[in-house]
C-alpha cells in the first residue's frame, strides 16, 4: 500500500468513499491535508482509502476517515506522525454509523471523548489521543 497526496483528480474516488459530491471533494482536497491510500493489482492503481485532516491551535482535527480498514489503519498514520513532530493532540470525529472505523480509531490509542459536531442529521463521536509527554 502506497500513501501519497491527494489531488483533484481523486475527487470521483473520495466523493465514493465519503458519499459526497467530487465537487465537495474537490474542495476538501484545497482546504485540508488530505492523503490517499493506494494499492496496485495487474498493472491498475486503485484508490483503497483516504484521510482527510487539518490542523488548529493545540489540535490535528481528522476529519474524514474512510476506505479498507487496512487503509483507515495506515492512514490514520499520517495526521498521528504529523502531530506527535509538532506536539500536539489528535481528535478524530467519526459518524456514529461507523463502527469499523471506531475500531480503528481506539486500536490506535484513541480515548472517546464525547460527542462532535452533527452531519446530516447523525451524531459523530469525537476521539482523542494526546501527545506524548517529553
């Protein structure tokens, strides 16, 4: 599995993933850190997930966490290593619909820590690792 930076042509694959317009995806791509997972199979690179962060005063806020959960697990990576260089805490908000990545997300080392923000009418749960003490 291959990690890179996303990019606007990715935005059919990540509206799939996050069911949501390419054109919203698109958008998301210029306005946060946003990395795809890749796999490779008879000469075809497939797009198998992608993680959608962007960082805030004390915080690295993940935001989108979707794909295969071998992909959810490599990519929840990149915002954790991006965090921990700059010492800073992770939250992670998850669609309560999303038990698979809720997984994920606490096999990581994440603490629940209450409920986020409400995306199309469900509940997301927030998650939080803080960083390591020096």
């Amino acid at each position: 599995m291959r990690v890179r930076d996303a990019v606007e042509d990715d935005d059919d694959a990540l509206g799939e993933f996050a069911d949501a317009p390419a054109e919203v995806m698109r958008n998301v791509v210029h306005d946060r850190t946003v990395r795809v997972a890749e796999t490779e199979a008879d000469g075809e690179t497939e797009i198998v997930g992608f993680v959608g962060f962007d960082a805030m005063p004390g915080t690295v806020r993940v935001t989108y966490l979707r794909g295969s959960p071998d992909a959810r697990e490599r990519l929840l990576e990149e915002p954790i290593r991006f965090a921990r260089k700059e010492g800073m805490s992770v939250e992670v908000l998850v669609p309560e619909r999303e038990e698979g990545t809720a997984s994920v997300v606490e096999a990581a080392g994440f603490e629940p820590a209450g409920s986020g923000p409400r995306f199309d009418g469900g509940r997301t749960l927030k998650y939080r690792l803080d960083p390591p003490s020096r």
